[in-house]
C-alpha cells in the first residue's frame, strides 16, 4: 500500500493525494493550486496521474482548493464516482459552475491581448459541460455511514466542523491479510464556533493525515472578534467610510453575517447596510439554508425561535453585476462583504481598486492568505500593488482578524490528536506552509507520536 503527495504538500492549495491499494487507486481531494499565475497554471492543466486510471475520488469538503481541479479529470476521461456528503455535493454544484465561468472569463480577457501578440491563445481548465459531467458522477454518503470505494478500501465520513458538508475521512484499507486505518482530516474546524457543530473525535487510526494551515499559532477567543469586529463597524459609521471584507463565499461569508446579525439585535453596532455583493455567496447562503441537519445548537435554537440570522436588519446580497458597480458611487458609511477571499478574482478587485485610496476606508482581512496572493500582498504591505495590470496607492487602512478562521489552531490541533488516545504508528503534516508544518509536526513529535513526516511534493510513503 501507498500514498503519493501530490498536492497541499509545504503550501496550503491544491490538496491531491493518491492512495493505492489492492492494486486500486483512490484519490483523496482534487483541488486547484492557487499562487503565482504560471506556477498555478501548469500545475493545475498537467495533473501528476492519468485521471483513466482512477478507481475512486474520495472529496472532502467543497472548498475550491480541495474541489476545484475535479472537473479536470472528467475532461481527461476520468468516469468513476466521487464521493461526498450531501451538502458537499450541493455546494460543488454551485461553486464548481462559477469556477468554470470564471475560468472562461478570465481566459477570454487573456486571449484578446495574446492574438494582438500573435500567440496561440490559451483553453480554460475545464467546461460548464465538465462540471455537468461531473456532478453525475457523485455519490453522497452520509455522516457515519461507511461506504466501499473500491475493492477492500471502505470510507466513513465524520463532521470536521469546517464548513457546511466537511468530512473528516476514516478510511480502512484491507491488503494482503491486514487492515491499515487512515485518518484524513481534510480541513479540521473548530469547537464553540457559530452555525456548525464541532469537530468529531475520531478514536482508532493508525495513520493521520493532517492539515497544519495554523500548526504555529493560537487564535484569540470568539468573544474578542465579534468585539474587533464591532469596533471596525462603528468607526466606519463615524467616519462615513466603507468596511471592505474580502471572504470565501462558502463558511466564512455566512459566519460574519451571523456575528453581524449578532451585533445588531444586541445593538453594538450602528444600523449602517451591509452588502453581500457575491452571487455565489448568495447560492452558498441558500445551500446553508437547506441542509440545517449539519448546524449547531444554537444555531437551530434560533431557527426554531424565528430569527433569520441570514437575512438580518438592513442586509441585502447583490447578485447584478450593474449593482454591484453602483456600489462604489454610493457614500459610506457601509460593510461590504464579497469574494474572493484571497483577493484573486470577483467583484472584491473592483472593491479594492475603487476603495484602497481612501485613508477614511478599512479593508478586513477574516482568512488565511496564503503565498503568492493579492491577499497575501495588501496584508503584508508591499507596493505597489496593482489590480487589473494598474498599480494603486494604498492608503486605506488594513486589518485583520484571523480568530475567524474556520481552521482550527495549533492549540486545537494537538488538543484533538490528543483527543483521538490513538496508538497512532505515522502521521504526515500536509495544508500548511513550511514553517506552520515543521512547528506543528514539532508538537506532534513532543506528544510521543513516532514517524512524523512534513512530505515534499511527490512523496511516497510505503506502508
């Protein structure tokens, strides 16, 4: 038996890796690369493996670095299943389409400037009519319900608590005579947080495959972001400016709403509009709305008492374009929330080349930015900084709170290993970069774990 690191491996994008076993081929995630732009798009175009060869795709949860590149092995011939749960499935729907449109526009743009150039012009990744293809292909399995994949390779599904649908993956593969029991975390969420219930404990695998995107770092308490949050809303209002919020538009967009809706029926905040302005976010937000079964106490607690925390106050989502636009006429004082979160496409450019210049604005950054992203760089400082090929002035404030991440922490992470009371014989630290890795495969290795290993791209570990 094998397992072959082909992605999320010393960076937080594209988690891709390959299991192989009774001489069959299951693949857990198939996820875009996001980074520099020709790194990103070799990566993505020359998958590691002949999708044909396949047996199985086992998916996590429905974020695009995790998601995204699936429609890739439908266009080279891949026809096998690909499981997830229910509400991953939905979600994929929704984000997958708008990953194809985006991927045509954006194509269609870069094309105009190659045939002036005389190049040959570049192909989108993948089709509407892959993703169509594709999404015949699943097959949803329910939380705590195992399923065989493939000849002797049976999975279990567990609540990670990270976004609506994200599964923790026990996977029990039986060769030669004995069983290896591999936990994949996926993205591991985090307890006492809103809407989603808490991360499940799962208790007897011997092999851990694990995210490490905060391995080297503590989030503060929840109660200190709705307060940081607060403040940034009410000095938006004195000063008549706008709050930017670039965001993910599935976990992290309907998080904040429901911290605002917070905010606002306890009155911390002033009744400014806050605008949705994603239309994904608001198919993502009516996904939520439809697989209640995945929320928390409290968040059903709610429901059933008639609050709408989706749709509170003066909130309103924007789904045309020619809205959207109107939105950088209008004065502040405002909150607009729109994807993407790392800043690498979608309305939120056209909200920062319009709003970075003014020192009365804040931009808020609520999520991991990682290497190689716009995000990344407003975050970090460097100039200049460009949008569309222009180069801006920032002189718009940058915050950033990330005790929103739906990602649990260092603290959280070893709290749960530890949790597990597994007499666990390796473990491989992937999703994170370098430095996060090594410092949470450092913890890990303190606990007592033996064989921890921070895998290179293309990895192979014979079990």
């Amino acid at each position: 038996m094998e397992i072959r690191f082909f992605g999320a491996v010393r960076t937080v994008t594209g988690s891709m890796h390959l299991i192989a076993v009774n001489g069959k081929q299951v693949l857990l995630d198939c996820g875009l690369y996001q980074g520099k732009r020709k790194e990103a798009f070799e990566r993505n175009r020359n998958l590691p493996f002949d999708p044909k060869s396949l047996d199985a795709v086992v998916l996590s949860h429905a974020h695009i670095d995790h998601s995204g590149n699936l429609p890739s092995l439908v266009r080279y011939g891949y026809r096998g299943p690909v499981y997830a749960t229910p509400a991953t499935r939905d979600l994929c729907d929704i984000m997958l389409r708008d990953s194809a449109y985006l991927q045509k526009r954006d194509v269609e743009y870069v094309n105009k400037r190659r045939r002036r150039q005389g190049k040959n012009p570049f192909e989108p990744l993948y089709e509407i009519a892959d993703v169509e293809q594709l999404l015949d292909q699943f097959h949803q399995v329910d939380y705590e319900t195992p399923a065989e994949v493939a000849d002797g390779v049976t999975i279990t599904y567990h609540d990670a608590g990270h976004i609506l649908g994200s599964a923790l993956t026990r996977i029990d593969a039986r060769e030669n005579g004995s069983t290896h029991r591999i936990l994949f975390t996926g993205d591991l969420g985090r307890a006492d947080m809103p809407i989603l219930r808490d991360p499940v404990v799962v208790h007897d695998p011997q092999i851990l495959i694990t995210e490490s995107t905060y391995g080297d770092r503590v989030h503060p308490p929840r109660k200190d972001v709705q307060t940081k949050l607060g403040d940034l809303v009410n000095e938006v209002c004195k000063r008549r400016s706008k709050l930017i919020i670039p965001a993910f538009s599935v976990g992290r967009t309907q998080q904040l709403v429901y911290f605002l809706d917070d905010l606002y029926n306890e009155h911390e905040i002033c009744e400014l509009p806050v605008y949705v302005d994603s239309p994904l976010s608001t198919r993502a937000t009516r996904v939520h709305q439809k697989h209640p079964e995945c929320f928390d106490e409290e968040a059903l607690d709610r429901l059933h008492s008639g609050d709408t925390p989706f749709s509170f106050g003066r909130l309103r989502y924007i789904t045309d374009a020619e809205d959207s636009k109107r939105l950088n006429g209008r004065p502040g004082p405002m909150v607009i929330i729109s994807a993407s979160g790392m800043c690498e496409g979608g309305r939120i450019l056209h909200h920062l080349k319009n709003n970075v210049g003014d020192p009365d604005n804040i931009i808020l950054f609520v999520g991991y930015q990682a290497e190689h992203t716009l995000g990344r760089y407003l975050v970090e400082g460097r100039r200049p900084f460009r949008i569309f090929g222009e180069e801006h002035d920032v002189r718009a404030r940058i915050e950033k709170i990330n005790a929103l991440s739906a990602h649990a922490d260092r603290n959280e992470l070893l709290g749960y290993f530890r949790a597990m009371e597994a007499p666990l014989e390796r473990a491989f630290v992937v999703h994170g970069e370098v430095k996060q890795a090594e410092a949470l495969a450092d913890g890990m290795r303190d606990m007592g774990i033996p064989n921890v290993v921070v895998p290179d791209i293309g990895h192979v570990a014979t079990l």
